[in-house]
C-alpha cells in the first residue's frame, strides 16, 4: 500500500490537536440490532464544540500553519473547525460557501469570528472562488481531502478504533472529497488489515464513488442530496488514487435510507446525526443480506443540522401521516 | 468534611469500571451561550450503551459483588445500567420498577436480560418490593445513593472535571436520590473546593431540596415531573447528611424550563437529554442574573427518552402552534 499519508505522523499527530477532539466515545449500541441485523458499534465525533470530526484535521493545519491567515471553501463543518482552530491562535481564516448551504453552519462560522463568503453556487464554485482568494492575497488555501493535514487529521480517528478493546469485521465511512475515507482507511490497511472498509456515498452525489469504480475521475453535473457534508461534484486525482489504495468497496445510498438513518440514530441510541452522519446506517438498512451478524463500525461524523429539518427527519411515517 | 466517600476509592473505582463509561466528553458549548448568558460547559454521560451516567456505578457493585444475583429498584436508569454491569459478569440481576416508568427504558432492561418486575405504584413502592424480594431471597439489594459503590462510581465524573484542563466556576448537577451530588461534590469540594456545587430537582420532586434546606428528612406525598429519573419522594437520611457536607445551594425548577432545557441542548448543542439531563439548563434560564457570565458545568446525565415525547420536547413553540 503506498499513500500519500503517514501512519507515524498520524501518530504525532496527536500531540497537536486539542484533546476535546480526540479520544472520542466508541461504544456498541445493541438498541439498534433488531433493526440492523448485525452489530453496531458507534464513533461519535459531534459531542465537541464544533459537533464534527473536522477539527481533527484544522488543528493540524493551524498548529502548522507558516502565515497568519487561511481561506477554505466549505459546506460548512470545515470551516467551522477551521474557524474554530484558528481563533485558537489568533488566526484570519476566510471560509467561502455556497448560499445554500445549511443555515445553522454558516451562523456557526460567523459566530466564531471567521469571515464568510457566500457564493451563488454549489461547493464546487467555493471551491474555485477559496482558490482565488488565496491566489490574490497570498494567504494560505486549505483544501479539504488533498492537503494531507486534513487527511491525516482525520486519520486519528482510524489510530482510535485500532487501538480499542472492541473488535470488528467491517467500517462504515461517509464519502464526500475523501479525506476521511483515506484517512482512516490508511491506518486500517497498515495495522489492522483485515478489516473491511467500506465508502457509503449518496446516490444524490456519487462522482467519487463512481470515480473509484471506474479508476479514473469522474465528474458530476449536479448533485442532488441532503448530505450536504458530503456533496462534492469534482473529486481530486491524488485523493481517489489514495482511495483507490484502502477501500474495499464503495456504495451509493438513496435519500430515504439516509432519512431513516438519521431517524434510527435517535430513536434507538439518543443521538442527533446530519445526514452524512447516517450514511453508514442507511447501507445497512439498504444491505440486510450482506451485513447480516457482522460487526460493524459506523462513524457519526456530524450533527449539524438544520432543528426544523432534524425535527421532521425523525418523526415516524406514522406520525407524519398523522399530522397531515 | 466528613462524608462517607473516599476520594482515594474513587480513585480506584477507575481501575475496575468498564472503560466505555469513563472520560466522557467535556467542552464549552458556546452555541448555548447568547440564549443563557453564560459560558457553559458540558459533561456529557450519554454516549455510552446505557445511555446515563449510572454504568460507572454498576460497574463497582458488579464487579464487588460478593454473591450471583442482585436486585435494585430503579426509575430505569440504574436498572439498564446494572443489568448491563451484571450480564457481561454472568450475573442474575432483578430490576422492580414503576409500571408507569418510560417504557424505552424497560424496553431496554428486559432487552438486557435481566427479570424485570412492576409494581402499581410509584418508585417508592418498587424500593419497597425490591429491599423484599432481597430479605426473601437473600440476594443484594443495591440502593442507590445509599450504597457507596452508587456514590463513589458517580464521584469519577468529579475527577474527570478537576483533571479537566478548562476551569470553571459552579457545577449544576441533577438531584434525585443523591449519588451523583454527593459523588460529584465530595470530589470537588476535596480537590477544587472553590468550585460551587449547586443541585437541581424539578419543583415536582423536591423532596431531597426541602430536606436540605430544613437539614432534616421531608418526606413528600406524590410527585409530578417528566423528569422520572429524580422522582423521589422519601430522602436517605445517610445521603441528605452528605449532601449537606458538599452541596452549596440546592434549587427547584419548573416543569416548562425543564422542557426548554431539553429544546436547547437538542436546537444549540445537538444533544438528546432526558429531562433529569436536562434540570441545569433549566436553573440556568430561570436565574439569569445570578449565572450571569459565569463559567458554568452541567452534566448531561441520560439521553433515555420516549422518542415521541421528545419530538414533542423540541418542537419550538411557534412550531407547535403551527401544527395546532
């Protein structure tokens, strides 16, 4: 296996990132077995002040960082972290959004003081408008998924599950650019092998997905999901050529899967999940057969929803009939 | 102070009880902070698979306990939690409760494999039947709050906070039979005794704050909260007398802000709370003037909730105007 990434500066990546970010809760939640058919054991990265795994990867890059500033485009949990990270140290970070990204992250962003840049497009337009920020000021551009900081950051978490008392068949993980697929997929292969480590896409957004069937990029025109997080049209050469390296498998998600995910989440363990976060449980639910008594690692990588949106998400169909 | 904890055991207690119930999240929720007034930290007890905080007790009776059975009364918290410590050490565990307990948690006992027994009354009438069934059949009665190992076992979140590396002014926790208080604040009070210790029962419940406050046992003739996992009518008297040791205030809350305790955290933390998790953010808003920007620690202590009767906890108020 040869990737970009490094699993010894994985290792020291730890002593870099703020703790609140580490060390995460790793728990087998048995309430949801009659439902799954297999078992499930939960990651949850949203119980810190960011509510994803994203700062795992900004507090690398801005203990790192040579300058004083950064720009990053966003759909909103990167930017919060870097916003976040940043602050921390007296950072100018710039985060570039699309419009139509979810409300309650880019109030996040500003909350934490960073600059925000909307754009009228879709993260894609973000993206090329980040780039060009940091082209004219100079300032440092932080590209989720190809700068390994990001990557590696969210690596930690793959150090985390290895080192666990638990022990299990199979990782579940959200495919948006790549870089926690790559990156906890980088540690699995290298320390624990035998694990299966599966991408879980939605169908709504699929270009990496498709990308990594077809072994070479491929882009999409539109994407069409609620996964906001993972909502990426343009995946990046050295980031597929990684995934391409760890990944067993990569599979597409419908968007009532990921409903019923979400829904799942709270009612039987408690927990509030943004759609990228029910990724995971939406292939078991579309995938009884395959799953069936496998132990299984799902990876709650985000909660930052909307709470009206959240609210309708986790109502039963019984009780969205009954309301109407 | 002279309570009958024993910080040095608590200590201990670290050794023996299941890692997946120990150094719980903890961070600065500063989303909560512009409609509280406060900066406010969170310890939070639910991503574990019994979803409170309770598992760190059961896990000092299990792993002490002298025979091969046990039985405890329990709102139904404690008794998941014991039937969870009891089951992996091939334990017979017995759990009488309320038959007007949340059935998500008794669900969650008989799913964990111990016996479940109701009773047609409230929690007081299952101690009464639970310390029986003990007498008759000379098993082990755990009480909770009375037993030590309940006290010490809750008593490890107060390390957890003092090794914490944020500093904070006052610690709100939940009142109910005492375990977590007394626990919580005889740590505290030992190892950080600037630090205010302030405990929170629903004015429906508040049989253990007048007791407190009068310095003697007031026994109360009813209870009426949702906030079932504090719902107890007749104080132990070895508990009030260290509660009295480590407590500097002990407040009552209305119903409605237990229910916008629990709105918030869902809307600005993204966290599930059961009403007892969710009694410090209810002192919080009802005493805005005296937490005024004071850096304040709530302990989130169970997520075990009715699903539909939490879809209605956080419908905002306009929102549930709308569907009227």
């Amino acid at each position: 296996m040869e990737t970009r990434l490094d699993t010894a500066r994985v290792r020291a990546a730890r002593e870099v990132i703020d703790p609140v970010f580490l060390d995460t809760p790793f728990y087998e939640c048995e309430a949801l077995e009659p439902e799954l058919g297999c078992h499930v054991s939960i990651k949850l990265e949203t119980a810190n002040p960011v509510r994803s795994f994203k700062g795992r990867g900004t507090e690398l890059v801005a203990s790192q960082l040579a300058g004083t500033a950064a720009v990053c485009a966003s759909a909103g949990n990167l930017g919060q972290a870097l916003a976040w990270s940043g602050r921390k140290r007296g950072l100018d970070i710039t985060v570039v959004a699309s419009r139509f990204a979810t409300p309650a992250k880019l109030d996040r962003i500003r909350a934490l003081g960073a600059t925000l840049e909307l754009v009228d497009g879709d993260h894609e337009l973000a993206r090329d408008r980040a780039a060009e920020i940091a082209r004219s000021t100079g300032i440092r551009l932080v590209e989720d998924s190809l700068d390994l900081e990001t990557c590696e950051g969210a690596a930690t978490i793959g150090l985390e599950l290895v080192e666990s008392a638990g022990s299990f068949d199979t990782v579940l993980i959200a495919l948006g650019g790549g870089a926690m697929a790559t990156g906890i997929g980088h540690v699995l292969k290298e320390l624990a092998p035998d694990v299966e480590i599966i991408c879980v896409q939605p169908v709504g957004a699929p270009a990496m997905t498709l990308s990594w069937r077809e072994r070479r990029v491929i882009t999409t025109s539109a994407t069409n999901t609620i996964a906001d997080g993972v909502a990426g049209r343009r995946p990046i050469p050295e980031v597929l050529a990684d995934l391409l390296q760890v990944a067993d498998d990569a599979v597409l998600v419908e968007e009532s899967s990921i409903i019923a995910g979400v829904r799942l989440l709270h009612t039987h363990a408690g927990l509030v999940a943004e759609p990228s976060g029910a990724l995971g449980l939406a292939a078991l639910l579309e995938n009884p057969t395959r799953f069936a008594d496998r132990r299984v690692v799902t990876i709650i990588c985000g909660s930052n929803v909307n709470p009206p949106d959240h609210h309708r998400w986790i109502q039963a169909p019984s009780e969205i009939q009954s309301l109407r």
